[in-house]
C-alpha cells in the first residue's frame, strides 16, 4: 500500500478571550499533529470531547483554515495556512466528511434526491449526470429509489446517515472524513452504519479517517488509531497494539 494522505505540523488555535491591553487568551485546539494514512486503511482518532480531534477533520477540509502545516494529498504537497481556492476544491473533491448528526447534516428543505445532487450541480455537474450519481449511490447504501422523493424529516436516523453516506460517495472522493458517524443513532443501529461503511470500503477502495470517541466502535472499524490529548497525537500504532499494550499514561487513562 502507498499513503494517498500525510499531514506533518498541522497547528490552530483559537482566540478564547481578547484584551485591550496584552495578548490575547489564545487556546492551542491542534498542536503539530501528524499522521498518514495509507489507501484503503481506517486510521481512527480517539479522545476525549475537546481534544481537537473533530477539529483535524475540518482542517483538512479547509473549512477552518489551519495556522501551519503541510498535507501531501495523492502526492501533491500544500501549505495548509496559504491553500488557494483551487486548493480546497481539489481538497474536497478527494475528502468528503459524514458527519456527527444526521439530523442536521441534511437539508430538512430538500428531499433526498435534493440533498445528494445538490453539490455535484454546484459544481457545474449536468443534472442527468448527478442524478444518475444519487441513483448509484443510494443504491450502494442500501436504499431503493423510492426514497428519492422523501424528505429528512420522514426518515429514521440510520436511514438519514445512509443519505449522508450516499452524498459524500457522489462526489467519487478517495477518503472519508467520518466524524463521530455513530455516536447520534440508536445503539441498534450503529452496528448497521458501521457494516456499511466496512463494505463500502471494500467494494470501493475507499480509505478513512475515522474521528470517534467509541473506543468499542474505533476497535472493531480500525486498522490503526490515533490517541489525541489537548491537541496532541500523544500515541499512534496499530488498533491491537494501543489497545493492548498502551504506551501513554494517558491512553492507558482512555
């Protein structure tokens, strides 16, 4: 396998208080993380809430602008902290994210169909194409064209998520950013969003970055993992090495 991503001193931090006089109360969200991620592998973060771990997600996405850093995307480098706009397109293009809350990733406005094309025809897809785009990967999902017309509002949660899922995949990218996938769907349907994903990899070559704070989910879903703490990767191995032999204090703690 080769790395379709690596990311070397990532950096942001947030200003929290500003003052008149003095430096602002500055908080270090990402502090210099690093990590690679290999084609068709789920490397998983884990953390506690607030330790910067969905924040990475969105970095690499450019929807918050990093303060530092360098990420070399399907063997091309970029300056994160000066990415141009056509930087991000190609960003988004090859990363799409499914996010936490299936209830508010998609627009309860739309109906499905609406939801799925809605950024391939602002990217100046034709309709027919993007349509035929909704079809296939509703269909990879698990959902008949009958869903199509329907709005969020009249689906379930896991059924919202497949949605989210089938939109992400229209866009065709490389990798997945799945941020926290799980965590707001009934345990009853987690293990189903969790088989799909393990499938569409499987069938599609996808690879993830899995950002959880399940340890049972990132376990089972992947092949390494990443431990963060206040901002740091404090740990980094295989999925079977960290959880069994953990070598920080404080992934021992997790």
């Amino acid at each position: 396998m080769s790395k379709i991503l690596e990311v070397n001193d990532l950096c942001k931090s947030f200003v929290v208080k500003k003052r008149l006089l003095g430096e602002n109360d500055v908080v270090s969200a990402v502090n210099h993380v690093s990590l690679g991620l290999e084609e068709g592998e789920v490397l998983g973060i884990v953390g506690e809430s607030g330790c910067g771990k969905s924040t990475v997600a969105r970095l690499l996405l450019h929807s918050i602008r990093p303060d530092s850093g360098t990420m070399k995307l399907c063997g091309k480098e970029y300056d994160m902290a000066h990415a141009t706009g056509q930087d991000v397109q190609t960003f988004r293009k090859n990363m799409q994210m499914v996010f936490q809350n299936p209830y508010s990733s998609l627009n309860p406005k739309m109906n499905v169909l609406q939801n799925i094309t809605f950024g391939l025809t602002a990217n100046q897809m034709p309709r027919d194409e993007a349509c035929r785009r909704a079809y296939r990967y509703l269909d990879a999902v698990g959902m008949q064209k009958s869903f199509l017309n329907k709005y969020p509002n009249s689906l379930s949660g896991g059924q919202r998520q497949r949605v989210a899922v089938a939109r992400a995949l229209a866009m065709e990218p490389k990798i997945i950013l799945a941020d926290e996938p799980v965590s707001a769907l009934d345990v009853s349907v987690q293990a189903g969003v969790i088989n799909l994903l393990e499938e569409l990899r499987a069938n599609l070559g996808l690879s993830y970055l899995m950002v959880a704070h399940d340890l049972a989910v990132i376990r089972h879903a992947s092949d390494r993992v990443a431990v963060m703490y206040l901002g740091r990767i404090v740990e980094i191995g295989d999925v079977d090495q960290v959880f069994d032999n953990p070598i920080h204090p404080y992934t021992r703690a997790l």
